[in-house]
C-alpha cells in the first residue's frame, strides 16, 4: 500500500457524513424461534425469512477484518480521521492531510473564525459582485485606470501615501491556458471571497525599463536617479571615464555599477523591503543610469538606461487559495552603453537592472501543486567599448534562477567596456556587481538589480510543498494569517 503526505499548507475539506441507525426490535415484524445458524441469534421479533442463511459460504474476503480495533486494509476505503489528520485515499494511494481546523467524520473542518488580510480592510472581500473564471486566453488589466468588467474595482489609499487598485471577486479561476498582464502605475490586490485557483500565469513583471504595476521606472537621461525607494544611483562621469548605473533594492540590495577608468559606479539601492510583512505593498526599485555624454551636445546620449523595478501583487482568498500556475514579478534588465559613433564620442556605460517586486498570498487554505514565484532582480547593463554598444541585461521574469548581466561591447580598436552584474535571485537576493575596466576612457557595467520579496500567509504559518521560488529565504518568508 503507498502512503503519502499531501504537499498542502492546510486543509482541503471534504464534504459527507454518516448516520447510524439502531431499530427498535419491537417495531419489526417476524416470528420466533427462528435461529440463522450456530453463535448467531436474532433475537425475538426478528424473522430472517426462509432462504437465508449466515452460515458457510459467505466470506468477507482477505483483508477486511470488523473486529475490534477496525482494519482497514489497502485501498479503497472511507475517509477517516487521526486525530487533526484526515486519511483518504487517492486510488491505491493512501494521502495523509493536516486538518487545521480539526477533522470530523472523516472531513476536515474548515477553520470558522475569519481573519485580517493584509493592506486592506475585510470589508473589500465582497458577496455578489461577480467573479472571474476562464480556462484560456490572453488578458490584461491596466491599474492606473483600475477599470475591470469583472468584479468591483477601485483605487484604495494604503499607508504611507500608497495607492492600489483593489480587485473584489466572488471567486477567481484562471485555468492552465491563461496568461493575465497586469501593468499600470498602482499595485494590485485581488480580494476572493472564496476560492482563488490559479494554474495559468499572472505577469506583473517589468520589460526593460518599463516597470511593473507600483514598481519603480529606471534611471534616465531626464531623470538620473530613479525616483522611489530603493533606486540604484547614476553612475558619475570624468572626461571620457564613466561608470556603470547601480542596481535597483527590494528585498535585495542592489548590486554597485562597476568603475570605468576613473570614473566611479553608481551604489546600488537598498533592500528597503526586507523582513516586512509587504505593508504597504510597494514594486521594486529601479536601476541607475550609467553614464557616456556626446561632447557635442552633452545629451547623456550614449548612457545606458536603468532597468524599471518588478511590480506587486497581493492574493488574499477567503476560503481556499490552490496554486500551481505561475507568477512573474521580476525586475527589468539594465539597458548598455551606447556606441553612437567614432572620434570624439564619449562611448557609454551600462544602467543598473531593476529590482524584482512584491508577491503575497494569503489564505487560510492553501494547496500548491508545482507552483512558480518568480521575483528575480534584472541584469545590469554592459557597456560599450571601441567596436559597438553592450547588450541588455536579461529582464528577471526570464531567468530561471538569476538573470545574467549585459555582455560589453566588441573591442577591435581596445578593451573599454565592462559586462553588466547578475541580478539577484535563488539563494543570493543582493545583485551583483556591475564589472569595472580601469583603462583611460573604459566605462563600466551596470550592477545587478537585487532580488524580489514573497511572502505567504496561511493557518498554519507553515511553507508550503511544490513551491518553486526565486529569491529564497530571507526573502522569502512563511507567516501565519492574522486574526
């Protein structure tokens, strides 16, 4: 017989129940004296009619034993209680369920007292307001407007002067052929009054230097230093030295842009977000511009761009959260340093990657099946060199683990250019360094953007099975939901 341990964090509850019966002998009919075979009496008033008998030639099969202590044998059988475990078979499979809220008659209990979500109020869970449940297709929802036929929305102020747009659901079902892009200026929150399944992919990541919904835009040539927390600073520039962007913060620090010549990379942002509970519910930082002006006019022309930081989404089902899809909340890769022209063109360095965001999800209940969180910070920019432009950091929501830094530019005339840091991700949430050439006029790369937050609520306060993750602890966290 197989035995397993359902990879849930908490219970599944499963419905039924068993009534017993016991007759009053006098209310039947039947005559006396009617015996059905040695050791077993009927009593009076209980007739067993001709042609029944109890006796030889009636087996109950190896295995099944109703004597004391009950054996219930291999597979199939009725669900039962141990305790606060429920025990049910799945086929010939025998599956070991925790049961936070207790187990009854073979069922677990549903926990009956409600709980405090996070960021918002209990009230935004809301009855009769419609729900969204589709099994394939492409959707997306813009949260600066917050307008969604599905559902109510609205725009709701947080702490510290954030705004989000607050999705209310009766229930949420995004089947395995669903992709849902969110993009927009405010964080989202989806507020499921009862079950949320999610086996399709939900991207709130950022593109480049386009940021995901309440991450932070990157460094640019109008703006330097990307406004936010966590925003990795420009690198500094001297004659035809120039340094790389640095990497944006969230819950990782944001790798340093590395040295070009004697020009100085930009610091990286802070992990601003490490060890909160994700209130309020912020994106990640965005990376630095690196540096690289034309002398002719002083435009920052050939300056790599920052990459934008990863945005944030917060799932707060009811009753029940059951997740094996995907979400993306990665940070933007930097974007290189230019090569615009030859002769008296200051080539440029490459921007810092952005931050990945935020993901929270929450529910009382929560089963995961070969579930995926990506919020990996983005690739830092390489810079030119004599021969051509750096390339792009990769953008974190593409990275298995960690995204690679931009490569520098090609190097016919000289060695100038320097390759971008990794992003954070896995085990090491902190970006890395964005690489330094210490030649006359070389330019440095961008540094990596640090690694995301997830955080997971649920009765138990205990991390769940099946759940791929990048960044891991510390940040990633598991905390019970509050009541």
């Amino acid at each position: 017989m197989k035995v397993r341990t359902a990879s849930v964090l908490a219970a599944l509850a499963l419905g039924g129940c068993s009534a017993l019966v016991n007759p009053d002998p006098a209310d039947l009919g039947g005559g006396v004296g009617v015996d059905a075979g040695p050791g077993v009496d009927a009593g009076p008033g209980v007739d067993a009619g001709p042609g029944v008998d109890a006796g030889p030639g009636v087996d109950a099969g190896p295995g099944v034993d109703a004597g004391p202590g009950v054996d219930a044998g291999p597979c199939p059988r009725a669900p039962i209680c141990d305790g606060d475990i429920l025990e049910f078979c799945d086929g010939d499979t025998l599956v070991r369920r925790d049961c936070p809220g207790g187990c009854m008659d073979g069922a677990c209990v549903p926990p009956t007292e409600d709980w405090i979500p996070s960021n918002v109020s209990a009230d935004y869970w809301r009855s009769g307001v419609g729900s969204l449940e589709t099994e394939s297709g492409d959707l997306s929802f813009d949260t600066t407007t917050c307008m969604s036929r599905s559902g109510r929305s609205e725009i709701v102020g947080l702490d510290e002067g954030v705004e989000a747009c607050v999705l209310s659901l009766d229930s949420l079902r995004l089947g395995p052929g669903v992709t849902l892009t969110i993009r927009g200026s405010r964080p989202v929150i989806f507020m499921v009054g009862d079950v949320a399944s999610i086996e399709g992919v939900i991207d709130v990541s950022a593109v480049g230097d386009q940021p995901g919904p309440g991450g932070s835009a990157g460094g640019t040539r109008f703006a330097p230093t990307p406004a936010g927390l966590g925003g990795g600073e420009r690198g500094e520039n001297d004659g035809f030295n120039d340094g790389g962007g640095g990497g944006g913060g969230a819950c990782g620090d944001g790798g340093n842009g590395g040295d070009g010549g004697s020009a100085e990379g930009g610091e990286g942002g802070e992990g601003f977000l490490l060890g909160g509970a994700l209130e309020p519910l912020r994106g990640g930082g965005g990376g630095g511009l690196g540096d690289g002006a034309m002398l002719f006019p002083p435009t920052r022309t050939n300056a790599g761009p920052g990459g934008a930081g990863g945005g944030a989404i917060q799932i707060s089902a009811r009753e029940r959260l059951i997740f094996g899809g995907t979400i993306l909340a990665g940070g933007g890769g930097g974007q290189p340093g230019g090569n615009l022209g030859a002769g008296e063109s200051n080539w440029g360095s490459g921007g810092g990657g952005g931050a990945g965001g935020s993901v929270l999800l929450e529910s009382p209940v929560i089963e995961v099946t070969d579930g995926v969180v990506n919020a990996a910070g983005g690739g830092g920019g390489g810079s030119a060199s004599s021969g051509g432009s750096g390339t792009a950091g990769q953008d974190g929501r593409d990275a298995e683990v960690r995204a690679v830094g931009g490569e520098p530019g090609p190097s016919p005339r000289g060695d100038f250019g320097a390759e971008g840091g990794d992003g954070g991700g896995g085990s090491q949430a902190n970006g890395d360094l964005g690489a330094s050439n210490d030649r006359s006029g070389a330019n440095g790369g961008g540094g990596g953007g640090g690694g995301g937050c997830i955080l997971v609520r649920n009765a138990t306060g205990s991390a769940p099975d099946g759940l791929f993750r990048t960044p891991t602890a510390p940040a990633f966290r598991v905390l019970p939901i509050r009541r």
